[in-house]
C-alpha cells in the first residue's frame, strides 16, 4: 500500500515484477506542478463534476464573529478554535461527558474569514460521512488515548486530538506515550466519550477505544458533518431566520435546540445584536515545554 502526501499535490509511481513474489523493481515520486500538462479530456469530465458538487457552496448557513482557524500546521500541534468548535458540538450532540476526535478529520487547511460561514466551508472542513459513536471508557484508558494523541507531536500527525469536556497538559521535551502531565481525568472514573466509529476500530494508535463498551452505536448518533449543520439550523432558528423543520432524522434536534445555549461559543456573543458563533481557544490542550 502506498500513501503519497495529501491534496493530489504529488504522486509515485511504483513499477513490480511479479513471479511467485511481488518485487519492487523501481519507484518514482511524481510532484503535480504547473510544469504537468493537463489532459483536456479528463479536465473537462473534472470540471462537469466539480460544478455540479460546488451548485450550492455558496449556500451561507451561518455566520462567525471570529476567524476559525483549520489549518494543519495548527490544527494538527496545538488547540485551534475550529478544533474546539466541532469537538463541543460532538459532545454535546452525542450527549456524553468527553468528546475526542483526530484532528486529521478537518480537512480545510485554511482559516475561515470572519463573517458569513457557507456550505463550502463545511464541506471544506469535514468532506467524509463521519459516523460517531459513543463509548463508555475510565479514565485511565482516556489518558492513554491522549497520549496517543500528542505522540508524534511535532509532526503535523492526523492523529492530534480535538477534545471537548477535557483539559490536560502535556510535555513535548518527554518521550512518547509518557507526556501527558496533568489532566482534569479521574483514572479511576468511568466516562461516556463521543468519536469516530473509524477511531473505534483503532486505527489512527487509539487502540485503547477498541477496549470501550459502546454506548450507541452508528446508528443512534448523528454523522459528524450534519451535528454541525443542524447547530447552525438552530441559531438560524433562534435567530428568528428559519426553522429547523428539515433536520435529518438521524439528529436530536430537541437536544440541540435546548443545549444550544450552553456553549461558550454562543454565551460570548454580543454583535450585531444576534447569535453568531464565536469559537474560542480556552487552554484546554496546553504544551508546557512551548509555554517556558
């Protein structure tokens, strides 16, 4: 199996002789610049499909009064404001006690502007269908997931968490899997914690989730790109714009609608006299060997 980089900026080619055994003879990376011709046939079936998936991107479903910022280069070492704006909602929206996400999950690697926030933006920032689970988990197996989490750390790793319900802080300086120094976790308590199905299965080193009693499965909790679409129906709703009388089955409106007002991202609204979103950076990932 071969992965080269991300975005189709590069490729590898990789010729084989096969016999009784697969050998590599040779491979070749490839980067995708302007010095490659572009196939006028493929470009135009590239072009059909890309107007026909961004027809509503323009679609504005909501509005932000600061920058939420989903760049890799952040997202991926250090606490980001979009990393906390999902994870809340995750949380929330799944009713449990913590929420963890890999960070890999945001794809953007921008920074949204302030002001109106589109469909393309979503999409932007979370393409996949993400199925959620919940899981029942102590303490000491969470501590070991977030040490997964800031394992690669500094390396701009996929698996960097986005954490709701949790704070900790951890030494870069220490080795791996030993530098988590402090955590609002009790080691001895069990916690109800919201995640990917795909972390579930382990992958990404959060082999301890496999370990969890799942809660609700797929099926009973919402898919992580509508839990954000339906959060922005709902300050629409509040707003007096629209109701949220399409939101998806699979979504618990009700509970939404009724914790909405709980984030800290909507308490410190105060501009233009309605309800916008507002993710803040509030220390809950905290790197002591950047912060001496």
């Amino acid at each position: 199996m071969i992965k080269s980089g991300t975005d189709f900026r590069e490729f590898s080619v990789v010729n084989i002789e096969v016999s009784d055994t697969v050998k590599v003879v040779d491979s070749e990376r490839v980067e995708i610049n302007s010095s490659v011709v572009e196939d006028e046939f493929l470009a135009d079936v590239v072009s059909y499909f890309d107007k026909k998936a961004s027809a509503d991107e323009t679609k504005i479903i909501g509005e932000s009064c600061v920058p939420i910022d989903a760049r890799f280069a952040f997202i991926r070492t250090c606490e980001t404001n979009a990393a906390n704006f999902i994870a809340d909602i995750m949380r929330v929206g799944c009713q449990s006690d913590i929420a963890i996400l890999n960070s890999g999950t945001i794809r953007l690697d921008d920074i949204v502007p302030p002001g109106v926030f589109t469909l393309g933006h979503l999409r932007g920032m979370l393409p996949m269908a993400d199925e959620l689970i919940v899981l029942s988990m102590t303490g000491k197996m969470l501590l070991e997931a977030l040490e997964n989490g800031v394992s690669k750390y500094p390396q701009t790793e996929g698996r960097f968490p986005c954490i709701s319900g949790v704070t900790f802080k951890f030494d870069s300086n220490k080795p791996p899997h030993s530098r988590v120094v402090e955590s609002s976790l009790d080691p001895s308590k069990t916690y109800t914690v919201a995640t990917k199905a795909y972390l579930a299965q382990g992958k990404d080193g959060y082999d301890v989730f496999t370990q969890g009693s799942v809660i609700r499965d797929a099926e009973e909790c919402p898919m992580l790109a509508i839990l954000v679409r339906n959060h922005f129906l709902t300050i629409s709703a509040i707003n007096g714009f629209a109701m949220p009388r399409k939101i998806a089955k699979k979504s618990i409106d009700q509970v939404v609608m009724k914790a909405a007002m709980k984030f800290k991202h909507m308490k410190e609204i105060s501009c233009d006299s309605y309800y916008k979103v507002k993710p803040i950076v509030d220390g809950r990932i905290i790197n002591i060997a950047n912060s001496n």
